[in-house]
C-alpha cells in the first residue's frame, strides 16, 4: 500500500526578494523608515510676560506655611507703635524749639535787654572783736547800689535771696534782699543788714587780720544770690538767678570804716 504525499503550502518569498525594474536590474530592499528623535529647542531671548488665570492665584498660604503666617498675623506691632510715638513727640519738641527760638529772637530785637549792674557803695562793721579769744558775732550794714539800664524791662526781686560776707573762706555773717520792684531806667540803693553769730576765727585768722587792719587794707568778699522776674510788658518771666561778686577792701573793721576799693562781678543764670 502506498502512501499519500500531500504537497505543503510554500510561503510566497517574492516580498523578500530583490525586485528588478523594467531594464532587468535588481534593486536593494526598503528599509523601513523611523521617526527622527525630537531635540529640545531652546527659546529665543527675550523678556516673557506669564500670565495666570485669575481663579488659579493664591489669597493664602500654601498649608506647610500656614503656621508660620498664623504666628505674623497674631504679633503685635510695637515697634512700628514706638517709632511712631518717638517721631510725634521729637517733631513737637522740635517745633516748640524753633518756636521759643523765633519769639525770643523778636522780644530781643525789639526790647534790646541789658544785664542789670551791681556794685557795693557804703559798709559798716559791728561787734567785730580781734581781741577776744572766743567767737564772735560781727554784723555788717552795707548798701548795695541796683541800676536797670533797660527802657522797656522791669525787674521784680523775689524771695529766696542771700547776702554773705567772706574772709579767708569763712562766713562772718549773712543776710538777705528786700522783695521790691525795679522800673525801667531806674537805679535803687538799699541797706541790709548781715548778722553773724557765733562765728569762730582760728589764731592764724585772727593774727591775719590784726596785720590786715594795722595796714588799713582788710580785703573781704561779698556774695549776692537774687531771684528775679523780668516784666516785659504785662507778662512776667519765669524766675533768673542773678549772681554777683564783689571784691571790697576797708580800712578798719569798726563803724567807721571806710571802702578803699570794690570790684565786683554779676552774672545771670536763666535757670
């Protein structure tokens, strides 16, 4: 018995193989064609303006920040209150300056004040003793001659003034200014009377001064404190310390002594 053979099914290779044109030559096969790789092209230089759709900005914090934000909002602003405070109050210091600065430069201009003088005209001596060997307690009566050379300003002498009488940095006696009021133009003399007490002299003191009188110089210190107003026109200062120092020299401690010379020196404090 003879077997069957069936014939296979033989794929069609003529796909595969090189194709001949029309005058009988054999081309190469297609290659099948590949996309290019795309190269990042990088932009043109330039200013870009980007712009964010109105429903994408952010009013609020991103939330890993929240705490943080939280912490800003609940600080309270006191430094900005302090720098505040600091540049009202120096503006209204600053302004009052300039101010008093400008009312001041008018008053001069128009009143022209001038410093008062001072000077010691006449003295006296009490109960000024050199022999006694215990304290003693001198008195002094001197006059002491005011002049207020300004036309427009009147001076007002207030409590609180002090009169001392000095040798050799010991106080012999003290006293005190009458309370009067000074018109313009106007020169005053007035007597007061300083009163020690109990004031010891040592034996060098002492022995100086018996020296000093024998001689007919006794040189002494008198020293003026007085508070004074000054009025310029209905309105009154706020009070001035006058301060004046007079170098005088008698020629005897006794009544009868007599001013060999006088020196003195005045200032004004405005406080």
């Amino acid at each position: 018995m003879t077997d069957r053979v069936h014939p296979m099914d033989i794929p069609s290779t003529s796909s595969n193989l090189p194709s001949s044109n029309n005058s009988g030559e054999v081309g190469s096969p297609k290659q099948p064609s590949y996309p290019s790789p795309a190269k990042p092209v990088p932009p043109p230089p330039g200013t870009y303006v980007v712009q964010v759709p109105k429903d994408q900005i952010y009013k609020y914090p991103p939330p890993e920040n929240s705490h943080r934000y939280e912490s800003l909002t609940k600080r309270k602003p006191r430094r900005s209150c302090c720098c505040r405070c600091f540049c009202f109050t120096f503006s209204v210091i600053l302004i009052l300056i300039i101010s008093l600065g400008i009312i001041t430069g008018v008053l001069y201009l128009v009143y022209r004040p001038e410093a008062p003088s001072y000077n010691i005209s006449g003295m006296t001596i009490k109960n000024f003793n050199l022999t006694a060997s215990s304290t003693i307690s001198p008195e002094f009566n001197i006059s002491v001659r005011a002049e207020n050379p300004n036309n427009k300003l009147g001076i007002y002498y207030c409590k609180g003034s002090s009169l001392t009488i000095v040798y050799a940095g010991v106080d012999l006696s003290t006293g005190v200014l009458p309370v009067f009021y000074q018109p313009a133009n106007n020169v005053t003399v007035f007597k007061t009377v300083l009163k020690g007490s109990k004031v010891i002299l040592g034996s060098a003191v002492n022995s100086t001064l018996r020296n000093e009188q024998r001689k007919g110089k006794v040189p002494l210190r008198v020293n003026i404190k007085a508070p004074v107003k000054i009025k310029i026109g209905a309105v009154k200062t706020w009070e001035i310390t006058v301060k004046v120092k007079c170098d005088v020299t008698v020629d005897t401690l006794t009544v009868k002594s007599t001013l060999v010379s006088k020196d003195c020196d005045y200032s004004v404090r405005l406080w």
